[in-house]
C-alpha cells in the first residue's frame, strides 16, 4: 500500500476543552517518508511517542494538548504524512469526536503517494498489564481492535472494530468523549475541562446520559478512537490485533514506548 497525504492545506478553528481558549490549526501536504509533524511557535515536533508529556485526560506531546482526535482522524483515514501548525496550548475539541477533523481532512482531498507504506508487522504477542487494564498485541493480517470498558453508570461494553471490513467514519469517528457530570468541578479546580460542555461532549450523571448519545456503547467506541490516535505515535501503521481491556492514554502510551524501545 501506498503512503499518503492531502492535496491541499485547510485550516480549522475552536476552543479547546481544558483550556477553555481559541486556538487554530493549520493542515498541510507533507512530502513521502516525513510523517506527521506539529509546527509550534517556531518548533517542530514529530507526533512519536518521545514527545509525549502528558496523559491525563488526553494526550499531549510538547506544547500540544489533547492531539488524539485529530491524530485518530489521521490514521483512520491511512494519512500518513502531514505538516500541522498550531497557534495555541490545544487541539481544538470541535463537537469531542474524530469527525470534524475526518470530514476537513477528505474536503481537502486524500492523495496517494509514490513511497510505500511501511508498517509495523507484530509477529508475536505482546502484553501488558496495570492492575485491572490490559493491552494486548496478536499477529493479524490487518488492523483490528477488540475493546473492554467498565464504568460507573454505563456498566461493562465491548467492541470491535477491524479495518478491513469496518468503516472508519462511521463507527468510530462520530463517538465524542465522556464524563461524568459529578467531576466537573472538581476538573475545573484542576484547570481542566474549562471548555467542556453538552455541546462538545456525552456526559453521564447518576441516573444515565445527560445529553442523548450518537450509539448504544459510545464511550467504548470513543476508547477505540482514542487508542487509535494514541498508536500513531509509533511513527508508522501498525499490523496486528489490539485487545484491550479498561486501558488509557498511559497505558497506550507505555506500549508504545515499550513497541518503539523508547
């Protein structure tokens, strides 16, 4: 399979949901081989694993808060290379789901690339465990994931979602992400989620959603999404069967580091 990128830049705008303040992000072509690249105050910093600072409640690579549904979006769509200017602390939420970026990213226009693309084939498996979260990495001829949560209010959901017979915009990108309405402030006191509303995110209260959810089992297919935007930190695709029980942004992120021998 051929590499890929967009045929021409766009720029996308909003606030972002931690910070609470506008930022702009500005999407370019990028040449065969050079990955996705974030563009800040004058420094480039590769979307890999070793520029990751922060997990909680997102992913952050140096400067760059909350980069996984854009990145999910990427890699959903097999972008491979990319240029992504950013004036701001923040991703921007846009509706809390993958779509937004999804959508910008084919109005632009997806194009092949002469380069091949060069995946990471796991031949073996691969485990890892943190109390009651697991990943787990199986030899397959594609890319799939078969996802566990449990959480309080919505109980145990499982999905799955394999890439070669699955539509990436339709079942995983439109899943925004959760939270529980009880949190909030305390989120706030935190300087989190000051940008957090019914209009960017599902969230749940003691006796169910508050705001009417887009599938049955939202937030697992939004753990899906966020895992995928995690992966693509590895720097290339990868090939496997991802099974994962109750994992996050850590846990993803020490896979990878553990898979790139960082």
């Amino acid at each position: 399979m051929k590499q890929k990128t967009i045929s021409q830049p766009f720029s996308l705008s909003g606030i972002g949901i931690h910070s609470g303040e506008e930022s702009i992000i500005t999407l370019s072509p990028a040449l065969p081989g050079s990955g996705i690249t974030f563009f800040k105050d004058g420094r480039k910093i590769p979307a890999l694993v070793d520029q990751v600072k922060e997990t909680r409640r997102g992913t952050s690579l140096d400067g760059i808060a909350v980069t996984e549904h854009l990145l999910s979006a990427t890699y959903g769509l097999g972008i491979d290379n990319l240029e992504i200017k950013v004036i701001g602390g923040e991703i921007p939420i846009m509706d809390g789901s993958a779509l937004p970026f999804v959508t910008a990213l084919e109005k632009a226009g997806i194009v092949e690339q002469e380069a091949d693309k060069n995946a990471l084939v796991i031949d073996h498996p691969v485990r890892i465990i943190e109390e009651k979260a697991s990943l787990e990495l199986l030899p397959c001829h594609g890319f799939k994931v078969d996802f566990m949560v449990d959480f309080p209010v919505i109980g145990e959901e499982r999905c799955c979602f394999d890439s070669r017979t699955g539509d990436f915009k339709q079942e995983i990108a439109p899943a925004r992400t959760f939270g529980y309405i009880d949190e909030y402030e305390l989120l706030k006191e935190q300087g989190l989620a000051k940008g957090a509303s019914l209009n960017n995110a599902l969230v749940l209260g003691k006796d169910g959603y508050v705001n009417a959810p887009r599938f049955p089992d939202e937030p697992v297919r939004h753990k899906i999404l966020d895992l995928i935007g995690d992966l693509i930190l590895l720097g290339r695709p990868l090939q496997a069967e991802v099974r994962a029980v109750r994992s996050g942004h850590r846990l993803n992120i020490e896979l990878i580091r553990r898979l790139s021998g960082k």
